[in-house]
C-alpha cells in the first residue's frame, strides 16, 4: 500500500520503529506513513532512533509515539505537542512560542461561560471551543471539558459526541469510544461521520462485518464520502473480496484521484487485477 520495501520495513522493525508483527492496523499505517515522510525530508535513521528513544522514557504512557504523536523536524531537532505546549523530543525540554500564549488564551476563554441565554447557542460555544482547543494543541483535558459543556446544554449535540468518541478511541479506550458514537447516532441517525467512525473502531477490534455495515451507512448517507470508500476497499481486501475491493477502489478514484491516498488506491487495484488475471488462468 505504502510502497514501502520488505528490505526498508525489515530496518525499521529491528531499529524499533514499528512492531514486527504480520498485520498492520490503521495506527500502524499511520506510523509507517510518518517514517515515509521524515525519510522523503532527509531525516537519519539515528536522529529518529534517539528522538523515539527519548520519548519512549519521557512519556510513558505514550505506546506508539509516531502515532500518537506529531513529530516536527525543523531541519535541525524534532518537537512534538505535550499538554498543549511545545517540547524538545530528545530534551524534554519546554519551547516557548507564540502558538503557546495563543493556547493560554484560548483555554481562559473557554472556561469563562458565554453570555448566550439559548442553549443550543451555547452548546454551540463550548463546541467551537472544543474544537479550538484540540487545534492548537491545548491540554486534552481542556477539550473534553468544553465538549461535555456543550452536551449539558444540547444532550443532542451530535458533533461534541462524535469528538469526544474520537479523542478515547485515540486514548485505546475503545469502549467508552463507542459509547460516545452510538450516542452521536441515536441524536442524529443520519451523521455520516459516526458511522465512519464506529466502522473504524470495529475494523480496529477484527470485528469485519460490523464494520462493514457502518461503513456502508455512512456512504449511504453520503455517497462522495471517499475516506469510507477508501477504508471499505480495504476491508474487501483483507476478505478475500477481489472484484468488490476493485469496485471500490474505483469508486473512490473518481472522488480523489490526485492525492498521495489515490496513488496508493491505484496501486492496490492494478495488483488486485493482475492477480485476477493470474487466477483466470
């Protein structure tokens, strides 16, 4: 998929980039996408080692940190975003910035209510800062405060749910995850978005089938919904499902055909053909 070699992804696996297991998840996939980009960058493999080293000790609640976390290389050294402020990934040490103040303010704001009398403008208010927080690397707690305000005062927001699901199922809280979700739908059947989202979090636990109906409603609801497109062919894949996989990974070609996702669409569907073709014959 990634275009990644057997001999380049055997390096990473003994330098403890990535696990050496037989199956990646989509958490994988997102680690693996990160090393492609700091490889294209020009990054050494001993600046990667000794950052993920580093912040394997500092932050150990962090399981993957090329996952869970945004490395930045500024040419130089990496940083990443910790409790809404800047580090050094081999230091430990605070960078102080710009982005930072405009966090703090951010998270004063937010803790002050608004002066909106009508409920649903004030769910909408603890929404839009909810979302502002999680945008400028604010502590996640902060996050979540502002989008369980917003649920006490529109138990219907089904934007707040879906976030809130979003950020547990990030944390590996796949339970509470999906609570959140099926709460999200039962405000608003017909939200795309946490179809989506509850088929990733079965896909995420082997669960194909479930995960194939959500991913099914949510292109339903949404016909150009191509990241459901996208994950739907995938899934097809895994099951031995040849020609819908292929079905799929067209579909989703006429909705995004230039992105580096559709290169690795169009590599995937022309080595499905090509194994159809050898089992034709």
């Amino acid at each position: 998929m990634l275009n990644v070699s057997k001999r380049q992804l055997q390096s990473w696996e003994k330098r403890q980039f990535v696990h050496g297991i037989e199956k990646f998840s989509f958490r994988d996939i997102i680690a693996l996408r990160a090393l492609l980009q700091l490889r294209e960058e020009r990054v050494s493999m001993a600046k990667i080692g000794k950052a993920l080293g580093s912040l394997r000790r500092k932050l150990s609640h962090i399981e993957s940190p090329l996952s869970e976390l945004k490395l930045v290389w500024d040419g130089k050294r990496f940083s990443v975003q910790v409790a809404g402020q800047t580090m050094d990934a081999e230091t430990g040490q605070i960078r102080l910035d710009f982005e930072a103040a405009r966090t703090a303010e951010l998270t004063a704001f937010a803790s002050k209510p608004s002066r909106n009398q009508n409920p649903l403008e004030e769910a909408e208010h603890w929404f839009q800062q909810g979302l502002s927080l999680e945008e400028t690397g604010a502590p996640i707690e902060e996050a979540i405060e502002a989008y369980k305000k917003a649920i006490e005062f529109n138990p219907s927001a089904a934007g707040a749910l879906v976030n809130l699901g979003t950020i547990y199922f990030r944390d590996g809280k796949l339970k509470r995850a999906e609570s959140y979700y099926r709460n999200a739908l039962t405000a608003d059947p017909r939200y795309p978005l946490a179809h989506f989202n509850l088929a990733n979090l079965f896909d995420e636990q082997g669960n194909a089938e479930v995960a194939r109906q959500h991913y099914l409603e949510a292109i339903r609801l949404d016909p150009k919904y191509a990241d459901a497109l996208f994950n739907l062919a995938l899934l097809c894949e895994q099951g031995g499902e040849t020609m819908k996989a292929i079905g799929y990974w067209k579909a989703y070609l006429k909705l995004d055909g230039v992105s580096s996702w559709a290169d690795i669409a169009r590599r995937q569907m022309e080595r499905l053909k090509q194994a159809a073709v050898a089992v034709s014959r």
